[in-house]
C-alpha cells in the first residue's frame, strides 16, 4: 500500500468475502494514515445482522494499491 507520503509492503488478505474493505485503526495509527472524513456515517453491521459496538465508519483512506504489476487506488 502506498500513499503520496509513504509505501509500506505488507501481507494482507485480499478476498475475506467481507462486503467491503477495512483498515484497522492501530494500522492507521502506526502508519500515519492520512484520513478523509466522510460527509455521512456509514453504519457496521457485523456478520449475523447485529449493530458492531464500535459504531459507524466516519473516515475513509484512499491509498494505492499494487498487487503484481497491477496498481489502483483504494479506499479503506
């Protein structure tokens, strides 16, 4: 993953069969992840329906992604 500050090379797991794509906040923290804030809260839901405890998604990152010699911008 790259941003126009900095690259970082990093294992991840790329098909979760989650419904969208997730950084998890002590990544962003330890990283320095620039974030954007969204203009409206997207809810979380975990896998049985239920609200996630940790509320809603207000931020998002936009970061480039190479996987090979394929590249493409992101957002977590």
């Amino acid at each position: 993953l790259s941003s126009k500050q900095r690259s970082k090379e990093l294992v991840a797991m790329v098909d979760s069969g989650a419904t969208t794509k997730f950084l998890h906040r002590r990544f962003v923290a330890r990283n320095q992840v620039t974030m954007r804030k969204l203009a409206k809260p997207i809810p979380l839901y975990n896998i049985d329906g239920s609200e996630n405890r940790d509320g809603t998604i207000t931020e998002v990152a936009v970061l480039t992604m190479k996987i090979g010699n394929h590249e493409e911008e992101v957002a977590f």
